[in-house]
C-alpha cells in the first residue's frame, strides 16, 4: 500500500470548495461513514478524508478542478461493489472518494438499434427494470455481483457476465470521459459533432481511446453506451457435471472448441464442488467441531448429498428452435462420454420441473427440488437477469446466517479474489486449478474456484478465498496465501486479469510500456490527483 501524507490546509481548503460546490449535505465528513467507506472485504489501512457526492458532469469537473487545485487526491466509484479486489476503498492512502452514484441517468436508449447509453451511478437493477417496463425485447448481460452494482464500474475493471455478450468490455463505445487536466474526451464517433454512428461504432476514426480508460487512472467516465441482446427465439441452458478430477481437460479442450466452432456462443462457467457447494449452505461448522479446512470425506459427502460433481459446467443455447436443436446435438455428441450428466432446460421444462419436482426425478434420474434452488438464479443470470442470490456465499465462513440483504464489507465477510487466465487447454485448466487448490487448502482454505470461457481461446479463473474476518489473524492469513497465489501462477505464466488495490505493484515498471502509460498518466494528469497507484504506479512525490 502506498501511504501519502495529505497536508490538513490543503485539505481543510479542499474542503471548503467541495462543500461550496456540491452543497455541504454532498461532502461527507462523519467518521462513522469515512470509516465504513474506508473497509472492504479484506484488511486494509487506507483513510479516506471525505466522501464526495457530485450530482451531474459539471459538479465533477469542478471537483477535479478543486482536487488539482489544492493537490488532494481523489477515488471514483460508481456504486462501489467491487467486492473482492477492494470495494470502495482507494489503492493510495488519503483519497477523497468521488461517489459518482447520484449520476444516476439512463440517457438514450434505442429499441431498434439494441443499446443503451447510461451514467455511472446507474445498476443492473435499474437497467433491467428500465427495459422490463418498455416490455423491450433487450437484454442486459448481468453479473452475479449484487443487482445494485453498477454497469460501468464493472465494465471499466473488464468483469464479464453470462450470455453471449458475456465480455462486457467488448460491448461497449462512445465513452464520456473527464480528465483531471480539465480535457473532457468522447471515444468513438463521439467526438464528431452529429455522427450518427456513435452509439452503433465502437472504433471511429484514429486512434481508437475506449481501453485507455479501463483499470487505469486517466480519467472519470461520465457515459458509456451499451450494447444490448436482442432475445432469442429458443433459449436454452444446459448443466453438466463431472465426477473425477482428471475428467476437467477433455471437457475443457471440447468447450474450447465448441466455442471456436460457433456451437456455442455464450460464456460458460464450471465450477469446482467447493464453489458450488458454497452457494448452497454455509461451512459445516458442526460437522467439522469447528475445524477448518473442509476434510475431503465431508466435501465427498456434501457432494453427494447436493449431487454436486467434483466439477460442475454450464452455459446456454440461443437462436431460432432449429439452430438450438442442432447446437444441442453437437454438444451431446461432443461431450458423451466426458462428463456424467448433460441436462438442458427451458422455460417450459423449468416451469414442469417446477410443479412437478418429485415425479420429473423419478423419470429423469435428476432431482430437482433441490437443483432448483441453484439453478433458478443462474437460469437467470444466462437470461440477463441480475440476481442476489451469489451474495450468500459471502457468509460461507461466517457463524451467523446471511441477512435478506447482505453488505459483506459492514459484516465482515472476507473475501479475497485472484483472477488468473489461461489458455483454454485441458493442460492448463489442470495445472492452474491442481497448483490453485494445493496452494489454498495449504493456507487452511476451502479453494472455491470458477473457470468461465468468456471468449474462445482464454479461461478466466477466479479463485475466493471466502474467510471470516471476524476471526482473529484470518486477514493476515488470506494476504499471505492471496500473494503466494499470485506469485507461484505468474512464475507458471498465469497472470490475473483484474487485481486487488493490495496488489497492483505486480505490473511490471521497467519497461517500454511503463513508460508509455506513465507518460499518458502525465498528460491526463499532471499532479497525479486520479486514483494515485490504481493500475499505474503513483507519480507523485512520496513523503
Ligand atoms: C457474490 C459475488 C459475485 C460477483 N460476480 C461477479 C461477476 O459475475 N462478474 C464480475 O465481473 N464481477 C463479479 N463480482 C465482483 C464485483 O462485485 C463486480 O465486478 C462489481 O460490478 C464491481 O463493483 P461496481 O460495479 O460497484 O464498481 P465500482 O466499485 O464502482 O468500480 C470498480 C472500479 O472501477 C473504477 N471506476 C468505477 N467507476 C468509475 C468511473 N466512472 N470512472 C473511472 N473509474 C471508475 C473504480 O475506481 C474501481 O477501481 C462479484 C462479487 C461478488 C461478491
């Protein structure tokens, strides 16, 4: 962590011209609500001065204006779940925080054209509720995190969803953007007064800006147009599952071509049975005696009583009856024999399963009742449908059962997430998740890991480190084992594809590229007031 000291005139000035600007009620100075904003989901140390709560494009240009001005730095956030890699809290110590949540519009939106162009503050929740009352054919790409996060956030850290538009960086154009120089840029076609094709065209003419603004400190995005899915005909979704370890390569090199071939065209996610599992109940505290890690008899019997395979796959058709009818041929022929169960469900199946929960597993061999309760969100999720029901698997170490609506940062939850991609080789899922798992459960925890092929030739793995911060030392614990993980899967070539605030010193600066991206960081920001340390290093003066 970078410590900065912040000179307390500056700051107290700082102060004064924020409150001037915003209103005072939009400076937030308790120390009950800086000290919330100030934890996440793992041990930090930062202090944030203020939080800042502009409430359109010109109250955030004054703010950088005020920030530059008196060399104080600030944090943006649009809803500031970023759960996992640090929440709301900034990577440098002494950061006001720019909470961008009042920015809150969705500002056009075309049935016709498939898009959506919204503000920072604005959620899956909102957009999804957006479309559902304009009965819009449309779809969003929602992840699992909360229904109040936001789309950009998300987007500019490069997460990544369920269906075909899965990729989220991939699906968007004409950023708004403000640098804290006083520049403000349009990407794209945007910044052609009366293009037509900004909303539709994501490179424009020239250079081309969008990923200049993704996990960097360049500037603050205003706006960002979203592309958006137009529903399917005939949907479908298909679970797999796999009950030997070794069963992960084949199944992966078949996914990987599949995805190459066309078959399928959305991102598919497995799961191993410690992930899963952990999004049914909590940690058996009482068949253990309290003891951590999970023993291997217990998790072979947790498997067995949720009929969870040791990895777990799935993904979904889209198109007309006739084209889904064929994919689902191929992925039965490509996948016999690889994995032990290959189910598809559909809406009219769901809706019978659902009625008929007992009599549809003495015909299928498959019990429902209890899939359900699983499958119900992620069936969800491959529909554009954001859910809360993944935040339960926050409270998997904790003593108390999760709350109707969990904060995992106000709970305690610990969660400590390290996002290494590799190629999408059998060879490689097996040596990431084998060294992976190894690693975690040397470090006393339950390795809870997800491979997803967000695109055809690269797996993006997760692996949580779900703890209870509560109890004394698992902080030190989860940094010590996070690091090694880091460390030992970029000795092996795995390099992660998003990072945590503790950890952003693992990109590399000696090279051509640190210099490159150090000079951009001086022209968009000359006293270095953005986001100091966020993805490039921090060029100002250390004290
Ligand atoms: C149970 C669970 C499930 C999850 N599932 C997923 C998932 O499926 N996919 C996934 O990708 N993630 C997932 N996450 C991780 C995380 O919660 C999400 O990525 C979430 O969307 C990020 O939070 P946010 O949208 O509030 O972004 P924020 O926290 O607001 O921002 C994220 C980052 O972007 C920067 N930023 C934000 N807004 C701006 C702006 N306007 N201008 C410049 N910089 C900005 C911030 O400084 C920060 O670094 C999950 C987390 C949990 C706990």
């Amino acid at each position: 962590m970078l410590n900065l000291q912040t000179a307390t005139p500056a700051l107290d000035a700082a102060l004064a011209a924020w409150s001037e600007c915003l209103g005072p009620e939009h400076v937030i100075t308790g120390s009950a609500d800086l000290k919330e904003a100030a934890t996440a989901t793992f041990g930090t140390s930062q202090s944030i001065p203020a939080i800042l709560r502009p409430g359109d494009r010109q109250q955030v240009q004054e703010c950088l204006e005020i920030a530059g001005r008196f060399s104080v730095a600030l944090h943006p956030i649009s809803s500031g779940k970023n759960w996992g890699y640090g929440s709301r809290v900034p990577v440098a110590d002494g950061c006001a925080l720019l909470d961008l949540g009042r920015l809150n519009r969705i500002v056009d939106f075309s049935e016709e054209l498939a898009y959506v162009t919204v503000e920072p503050g604005v959620t899956q929740a909102q957009v999804f509720e957006f479309l559902r009352t304009r009965k819009s054919r449309l779809w969003i790409d929602a992840t699992g995190a909360s229904t109040e996060s936001s789309l950009i956030g998300n987007t500019l850290e490069r997460g990544f969803g369920h269906t075909p538009y899965g990729d989220h960086f991939a699906h968007v154009c004409g950023m708004e953007v403000l640098l804290p120089n006083g520049q403000c840029i349009q990407t794209g076609f945007a910044r052609f007064p009366g293009a037509l094709a900004a909303p539709v065209s994501r490179w424009g003419l020239g250079p081309s800006l969008d990923g200049l603004f993704t996990q960097s400190n360049f500037g603050v995005v205003t706006q960002m147009t979203f592309w958006l899915m137009p529903a399917p005909e005939y949907f479908q979704s298909f679970y797999f599952r796999c009950d030997e370890e070794a069963q992960l390569g084949p199944v992966v090199e078949a996914l990987r071509d599949l995805r190459l071939r066309g078959i399928i065209h959305s991102t598919v996610h497995v799961g191993n049975d410690y992930k899963v599992i952990s999004g049914m109940r909590q940690y058996p505290f009482a068949e253990t005696g309290g003891q951590v890690p999970l023993r291997g008899d217990l998790l072979a019997q947790l498997r067995k009583e949720f009929q969870v395979g040791r990895w777990n796959g799935s993904g979904a058709l889209y198109g007309t009856r006739a084209q889904v009818a064929v994919a689902r041929r191929v992925l039965r022929r490509e996948l016999s024999g690889k994995v032990r169960k290959l189910q598809f469900l559909d809406d009219r199946m769901l809706r019978f399963a659902e009625r008929f929960a007992k009599p549809y597993s003495w015909v299928t061999g498959w019990d429902l009742s209890r899939a359900l309760e699983l499958i119900r969100p992620v069936y969800g999720l491959m529909q554009g449908i954001p859910t809360n029901h993944a935040m339960a698997s926050t409270y998997w170490r904790k003593r108390t059962a999760p709350p109707d609506s969990i904060d995992p940062d106000k709970e305690g939850c610990g969660l400590l997430w390290c996002s290494p991609v590799a190629p999408a080789t059998g060879k490689h899922a097996l040596e990431l998740t084998q060294l992976s798992e190894r690693l975690v459960l040397e470090h006393g925890f339950e390795p809870m890991i997800s491979l997803s092929m967000v695109s055809e030739r690269a797996l993006t793995c997760v692996i949580s480190l779900n703890y209870d911060r509560d109890v004394a030392g698992e902080d030190e614990r989860a940094e010590r084992c996070h690091e090694e993980l880091l460390r030992t899967l970029a000795e092996h070539g795995y390099r992660p594809y998003r990072l945590n605030i503790g950890s952003m010193d693992c990109i590399p600066q000696n090279d051509d590229t640190a210099a490159f991206v150090a000079g951009i960081k001086n022209l968009a920001d000359p006293h270095g007031i953005l986001a100091p340390g966020k993805y490039v290093p921090d060029s100002r003066p250390q004290f």
